[in-house]
C-alpha cells in the first residue's frame, strides 16, 4: 500500500508552527483525531466505572475501546493489557511486585543497551531483595546487542531478563524471539521494553515470547500514559500491592486510581490513526500490519536520506547497515552536542541532544553524560524535514 505523507501530514496542526520535528522518540507529534477524541470525552458525562448510568456506561466503553485497541496493535490480549501513568511507573510497579517472589542469591539480567526506565526499576528491586545483577554489553563499534550476551548469562537463578525491543539512543532491534526460548528454558521471564520500537513496526507480542511488552502511547502520536501487555494467565499468578477495596480483577488489580478516560479515548484514536495510514481493509490489526509496513518502508527511505546526507561532516554512531529503527545518533567534532542542538533549534529543526536517559548505553560507548543529537523519523516526517536538517548540520559544520 502506498504511503501519502502529505495527507498524514495534514492531520498534525503543529506542524503549522514550521518547524522540522525529529524529536518524535522523545514523543511524537499529536493528530488532530486524537485531540478531538480527547476533547470529546471530556466534554461527554463521564462518571467512576459501572453499569447504571449513561456516564457509567460511556466510561467502561472507553476503557475495553482502549484495551481492544492497545491489543490489536500489540498481538496481546485485551484481558493482558496494563494501562499507567507511563513505562517508567508501570515498570516500578510490576518490578516490586515479581520481588516478592525472589529470594537471596536469585538473580535478574539488564542491558547496556537500555533506557534507564528498564534497567533502574530492576536493579533497585535486586539490591532491595539480595538478588544479584548482571549486565549484558553490546558491540560499541556496531550498536548490536548479540543475542550470546543475554543468554551466556542465564542460570537457573535468573529470575527477570529485561531487555529492549529497540535502543532508544541507536535504534538497535535485539532479536527478543530469539532470547526468550533460552530464557523461558532457565525458567526466567522476559520484560520487554517496547517503547521505541512500537511506534516504528509491527509488533507481535506472542510471537516474540515476551511476557510482558511495555509501550508508550505519546510515542506513536497519542497522549502521555503507558501500557503493558501481559499473559493473562501470568498476571493472575502476580500479587501487587493494592487498595482494600480496589477489585482484585485482572488487570484491574494493575491499575492504581481512576484511569484517565480521555487519554485512553485518545489512545484509542492514535491506534485507529495509525491503522489508517494507508487504506487498508479487514479487521484493524490486519490494517495495522498493512498501515506499519507501508510506515517502516517511508521511515527507511527517510533514514537512509538522512544518513547519507549527514555522512561527512557528523559521526554517526551505531552501524546504517543493520536493521533499526529510523534513528540517528551523532556528533560533530569540536562542537558540543548541547550547541548542536541550540543551533539547530534556532534554524527551526528540532533535534535534541542528551543521553535520554539511555544513560549506560551513552557512557558504554564513550559519549558520557554529555550524550549526542538525536534525531528521529516520524510516520510525518518528508523529504524537506530531511533536507532541512542536513542543510542546518552543514552550517553549524562551516561555522
């Protein structure tokens, strides 16, 4: 299917603004069917979930939308689906709770490669619970996170490996389908950060193994939440802590509070977006594989202009030729990465610069807390956002 980025284009009101926005992996831009879903969700009677009221009833359609939804675009189950106030909070939460179950000389496995959302949340759980730690290292040179480098270091004490389905920093796609068989073997579980990854491809959450698949809506064009997706069968087996009267349902007993309903109306809207990028037919996952595949060819064909154009006068990090989400990290000699990112911004290219909080990923490969620019394709980015970018980097190169 053809993918009509002047028509996608169309539906973002702050690209008004004129600026060039590469700064969708710290969160995307928003449609204006989302903000209007938004909107008229607040504008509707809402009321606490139940069955009397119209305003009851609108709520707890909002709410299974939202997991249907948020199901079909993650080949999950709307029973397993989590919904937070972000990854970070999600992750916290379901960290302290699988604790419980660890005892002394147990032991979880993170990345180098990570955002700090999926390394901290399991370190300060392990030294809570005596549990020790182990981090698996990927290629500086090549951004690769072999697979050998999570599996040589299961045992039959490894409890959690939390790994990332793509490097928010380099945009490296571990091959997750290929750890989990090894790391259910030990006996372990799989919590899969998929933040940077879904907003970019299809994704398929039982055929990757994972146990749990967090995300985040804001990055594929929704409003600020998260999500996890999980078996419901595991979540039933998972004892959070939680309000005496709070219902003790799955996945309900997950979620703490009153959902936010117009950020779920919104996610809903996001994901109905995103499956209508191009003009599909069937059931919505099915037009969501047709929509994300048609997104990832765009998304490419944007990154290879980009590289190409930025090869010379920056130093991409990370190899162009593996496969990875359209991000790129660079830097440029003698020019702070902060000075980068203000020139830049002042040219109206948005492109920030830092670790995102990708912090032992940053240091691992010598960039520091310092970080590098990021620059990262969205499914409304064209050719002259490109262009833009490289003409601004040429600049700031000549001074």
């Amino acid at each position: 299917m053809p993918f009509d980025v002047a028509a996608v284009r169309a539906h973002f009101p702050a690209l008004r603004e004129g600026v060039a926005h590469f700064d969708g992996p710290g969160g995307s831009q928003v449609p204006d069917v989302v903000a209007k879903a938004v909107a008229d969700a607040l504008l509707s009677g809402l009321a606490n979930r139940g069955s009397i009221t119209a305003a009851e009833l609108r709520v707890e359609h909002i709410v299974a939308s939202a997991r249907q939804a948020a199901a079909d675009l993650l080949g999950a189950q709307p029973s397993g689906i989590i919904f937070g106030r972000s990854m970070t909070q999600l992750t916290y939460d379901l960290s302290r709770t699988l604790a419980k179950q660890w005892r002394p000389g147990d032991e979880v496995i993170v990345t180098k490669l990570d955002h700090d959302a999926n390394v901290r949340p399991w370190v300060q759980a392990a030294e809570a619970h005596d549990v020790r730690v182990r981090w698996a290292e990927f290629d500086r040179a090549t951004g690769e996170l072999p697979v050998s480098a999570v599996t040589s270091l299961l045992t039959d004490r490894t409890r959690v490996v939390a790994v990332t389905a793509a490097s928010n920093l380099l945009g490296t796609r571990p091959s997750i389908a290929r750890i989990t068989p090894h790391a259910r073997k030990a006996g372990a579980l799989v919590y899969v950060d998929g933040v940077h990854l879904t907003p970019h491809a299809w994704v398929d959450v039982e055929a990757m193994g994972a146990d749990f698949f967090a995300c985040s809506p804001y990055k594929f064009l929704g409003p600020h939440m998260g999500i996890v997706a999980a078996r419901p069968t595991l979540l039933e087996t998972l004892r959070p802590d939680k309000l005496l009267p709070a219902t003790n349902a799955v996945p309900e007993r997950f979620e703490y509070g009153t959902l936010p309903y117009e950020q779920l109306a919104g996610t809903t809207a996001a994901i109905d977006f995103l499956a209508g990028l191009t003009a599909g037919t069937g059931p919505r996952r099915t037009r969501l594989a047709q929509s994300m595949q048609a997104l990832e060819q765009h998304e490419s064909a944007m990154l290879k202009r980009m590289e190409a154009g930025l090869s010379g006068v920056a130093r991409l990090h990370g190899s162009p030729n593996r496969d990875r989400t359209p991000t790129a990290l660079f830097t440029m000699d003698g020019i702070p990465p902060a000075e980068i990112y203000r020139e830049l911004a002042a040219r109206g290219v948005n492109a920030p610069a830092g670790t995102f909080y990708a912090l032992e990923c940053a240091r691992w490969l010598g960039l520091g807390d310092a970080g590098a620019v990021r620059a990262g394709v969205a499914p409304y980015t064209d050719e002259s956002d490109v262009d833009r970018l490289i003409a601004a980097v040429h600049e700031i190169s000549r001074g």
